[in-house]
C-alpha cells in the first residue's frame, strides 16, 4: 500500500474519474459527477481488535452507522488493511483476493518490501469515513496510527534502530474500491496524505 509506507501508505481514473495522487503531491480526492456520501453516525465509534499475529493487531473505532452500505465499506477497508498486515506477519497471502490491480500490484510491493523483516504492535484505525459512492466504485477514507508499531530484524526479531517515518505519526489512508460481479468490495488504489489526523 505511491508506494505505500505504513498501510499502506498506503486514484484509479478509470474507476471513478479522477487523476492520480502521486507521493508529495497528496491533495483531496474529489471525484467527477460522483455521489458525496459522508458517513452518517448513529452512535460513537465501538472499537474492534482485530489480530494479525502473535504480538501484532490492529484496533479499529468503527462508527456505528445506519446504512449498511456504508458500514460494508468500511469492513472492507478494515478487512483489506489487516489482511495486508497479516502479510507481512505471517505470510498470509489471503489479501490477495480482495485487491485488483493496479491496486493489487501497490499492495504486493508493500508486502514485498519488508523482504526479511516484520512488524509488531499496535496500529489504530479511527475517523473512517465513507467519502465517495458512484455506480459500482466507492472511495473510504481513515486516519491510520502506528506509531505503537516497530520493525523487526525478521520474524521474532528484534526492532531496528532505523524506524521508518511512518512510526513517528498518524496519516490519512484512503481506499478507492470497485464491487465485482461477485459482490466483493476490492481495493482499485490506495492514496495518503498527512493531513488531518493528529489526536
């Protein structure tokens, strides 16, 4: 998950009409003739653990919402998110079912880059948002954290002394996705920016 850092940091023009985003040169997605649907929040956010490995997890504050579109979008950016750390974690290469290219191959890379390494800790999910819904496509968006989370020197291994940037603080993520003829939600490309998630 712009090659992507951190989760996958991390805009398909064919998917919903808009240019792509490219790295230090983040700006809103706005997509053209696209329905603007912010989520609708019912109650606060409940928030979900979900583990990736032995010492790794990722805790999502998923809202609460009355529109079950909205909330299965926001279980796919959550489902797609895990899934790609369990990756890097475990070896789990289930992920790939839930992403097409160009957005399958970003993410692959992502897993890829860690070569020998791995991750433990916390990431947070939080602020998720559905942004964007047209026809078949929909883009949702999240404030990542994981500054809780460490490298590794390999599966076990112990952290590096050289952390990468994404460690030091929150990001926006944002997922652009399609709805197969199988009804599955698939991440078409990944974006992030460093605006707007500071807690």
């Amino acid at each position: 998950m712009i090659r992507m850092r951190g989760l996958i940091a991390p805009v398909v023009a064919a998917l919903l009409g808009a240019g792509c985003t490219t790295a230090g040169a983040d700006r809103p997605f706005t997509p053209r003739q696209a329905q603007v649907a912010p989520t609708a929040v019912a109650s606060p956010a409940v928030t979900e653990s979900i583990a990736v490995g032995p010492k790794t997890k990722v805790l999502v504050e998923r809202p609460v919402i009355t529109d079950p579109r909205h909330a299965e979008l926001l279980k796919a950016f959550t489902d797609i998110y895990a899934g790609m750390w369990r990756a890097v974690v475990t070896g789990d290469e289930s992920y790939l079912s839930r992403v097409d290219d160009p957005g399958g191959r970003e993410a692959t890379d992502w897993v890829l880059s860690f070569e020998d390494r791995s991750v433990r800790g916390t990431a947070r999910v939080f602020a998720m948002n559905v942004t964007a819904i047209m026809d078949g496509g929909a883009e949702v968006n999240a404030c990542v954290d994981e500054t809780r989370m460490r490298v590794l020197s390999g599966r076990g291994g112990v952290a590096v002394p050289d952390q990468p940037a994404w460690t030091r603080a929150a990001y926006l993520q944002a997922m652009v996705l399609s709805r197969g003829d199988d009804g599955v939600w698939r991440v078409r490309d990944f974006r992030h920016g460093k605006e707007g998630c500071t807690r």
